[in-house]
C-alpha cells in the first residue's frame, strides 16, 4: 500500500520491526520459472541499524541469500489494528553466528524458562550458522485501522 494515510512515519516502522514478530523472509530463488523463497524466521533489529537473521550454513537459503546479495522481510499483526511493515536492502555481511547471537535471539522470542533448552536443542539439530546483516533501504508500510 502507497496510500499516504496509513503509511507509518519512520519511528513508527523502525519501532514495529523492532518487536518480536515472526516475519516473512523472501530472497530469489534463482531459478527461472520459480517463484522467490519465502519461509517465516526470527530476526533482530534495533532503530536506526542493521537488520539480522540466522540461518544454518548449509541450507538452501543460506545459498540463496548469498547468491542474491539482498532480501526482503514482511511483519505484521492483525490486533489493536492490522499494521505492515516490509523492508528490503542489501546484504552488507554474512559471518558465522556465535553461541551469544543463538542465545540473543532465542531469548528475544522465547521465554526465559524454555530459551536454554532450545539454544541446546537448535545448537545440535542445525550445525553451522551464518548471521545474514542487511542494511534496511526500502520499506512498504501501512496501519489500516484507528
């Protein structure tokens, strides 16, 4: 939506996706004929920075986001008012993640009392990880209610 009205100032998008929302992933799949590859993930995010997700090293995505060298992320929530935010920018690192970027994102989405035991579970069920940092440079948004 481009409609002005419900267009979210930039506090108001930065703020939304700093919030702990499932988002959309979307990246190129690279193949002709194919749509883009869209799954839901984690992310991180902090006003004004760099958006981050983590991925295992060996996965298709991780191929595809190295390949594509940008991606987009959609969040959004349906109460007190349906609201979006979509950002899309270029990857401007990709480094392997550490134990403390695990922990750091885990505890952003999971309660204290069940994040250790899934930092030990993701830890051994997904090998290596790589943290993809994107410079936010386009964003789409809207809050569709009062």
């Amino acid at each position: 939506m481009s409609d002005k009205s419900t267009a979210l100032s930039r506090e108001e998008r930065e703020e939304f996706l700093s919030e702990p929302h499932i988002a959309a992933l979307s990246v190129a799949s690279g193949d002709e004929g194919r749509a883009p590859l869209t799954l839901p993930i984690w992310y991180q995010y902090e006003p004004g920075g760099e958006l981050w997700v983590m991925t295992a090293t060996a996965s298709r995505k991780a191929g595809l986001l190295t390949r594509a060298g940008r991606f987009s992320l959609m969040v959004d929530r349906l109460v007190p008012t349906v609201r979006y935010v979509s950002v899309e920018g270029p990857i401007v690192s990709a480094e392997p993640a550490t134990p403390e970027q695990l922990e750091e994102i885990t505890r952003r989405y999971l309660p204290p009392e069940k994040a250790a035991a899934y930092v030990e579970t993701a830890a051994a069920a997904f090998g290596d990880q790589t943290v993809f940092r994107m410079k936010p440079q386009r964003w789409l948004t809207a809050d569709l209610g009062a």
